[in-house]
C-alpha cells in the first residue's frame, strides 16, 4: 500500500485528487496541505512513501519545497503537479530530484498512470501535455555528446516508457538499452534517467535536426 501526501494550495485539488488515488487498489493518501511549511511537521510524522506537490506556490515552492522533502524524509519519491509548462520549472525540479513532472491539463488516466510507475520506483520525465518543451532551443551551446541512437532512447526515456519497450521500439535487446543509459549517464554525469533527460534538455541535445 502506498503512502500519498499531497500538496497544493487549492483544496479542491487536494480533495479531488485524493478521492481519485483512493478508487485504485494498492493507495492511500495519508495526509495533505496547502504549502510546503504546513506539510513538513506531517510529512515528518507520517513519512509518505510519495508526495505529490505543485511549483512555485505561496508558502514555498519549486526547488528549495523538493530539497526540504528530502531532506525531511529521504525515502519518499517526489512527483511534481502543477499548472507550469515552463521549461525552466521543469528542468530544475528534475535536477532536484523530482521523479516526474506533470501538468494538471494531463489526461487522468495519464496521471494515475505516472503515480504508479513513480509509486513502483520508475521516473516520468514529463506529461504529454508538457511536450512542447523539447521544440524550445537550448539555452547554451554545448558539445553534442550523445549518439543518434542514445538522443532515441532518452527521448523514449522523457515519455515514460520502460526498457522494454524502448528495446521493442528500437529493435534492440534490454540488455542494450541498459547499456546505452549507462553511458548516458556517464557523459552527462548523471545519477538517474530522470536528470539525465533534464541536463539533455537543458543543453540542447535531444532538438531533432
């Protein structure tokens, strides 16, 4: 059974959502607030094993709001909701650690779908609905490090699929996949597919040419 927490200024939300999780076997929302100062003395007692917040809100937000969770209780996955299709709130809240970022005009099931594989250890990079940030220019030149094959698979990564069907789609082997995101995370110098799609992002690597 996962442990949820959830946090957003609008109670609706909160509300909503928690009704939603708790239809779906397998999920219980253990507590909720409005911002990131009120959820932190509950997060501390309760230790969810996932919370779910928006960026940039009163009471504190973005990067600063995820290294307080972690810091708070490092076991818990932190799963960004928001409004916020800024690629900017995307990449650093990557780089902070957040296991996936997601819009609210996101399909439900797209949601739900994203919570379980963030719930079961896997990362989602980025909602559909977020998508138009990969045809925003990088911000800074930057040696193309990455091999057409390795921009393929993490633009398989940032969408969500798993390594199996990355190796279905590529008509390669899981094992091969593995190997391509190991020295994905070697020239990036990254610690996991999540960050990795972030810093690519960032410098421009995945811009189809």
């Amino acid at each position: 059974m996962a442990k949820i927490f959830i946090v957003d200024e609008l109670s609706v939300i909160r509300r909503g959502l928690a009704s939603v999780l708790e239809a779906y076997a397998g999920y219980k929302v253990v507590g909720e607030a409005s911002n990131i100062k009120e959820a932190l003395p509950k997060i501390g007692e309760i230790k969810p094993d996932l919370i779910i917040i928006d960026v940039y809100r009163p009471g504190g937000g973005g990067t600063d709001a995820i290294a307080l969770l972690q810091k708070k209780i490092p076991t818990a996955k932190v799963l960004i909701l928001t409004d916020s299709n800024d690629k900017e709130s995307f990449i650093s809240s990557i780089k902070a650690g957040a296991k996936a970022y997601l819009l609210k005009a996101s399909e439900l099931n797209e949601i739900i779908d994203s919570i379980r594989l963030v719930a079961t250890g896997g990362a989602v990079v980025y909602s559909s609905k977020a998508a138009k940030m990969f045809d925003m220019p990088g911000e800074r030149a930057v040696e193309d490090s990455l091999s057409a094959r390795e921009k393929e698979v993490l633009r398989l990564v940032a969408k969500g699929q798993s390594n199996r069907e990355i190796a279905a789609h590529c008509f390669i082997s899981e094992t091969t996949v593995k190997a391509h995101l190991r020295r994905i995370s070697e020239k990036l110098d990254v610690k996991n597919r999540a960050q990795a799609v972030a810093i690519a992002i960032d410098k421009g690597l995945l811009e189809e040419r």
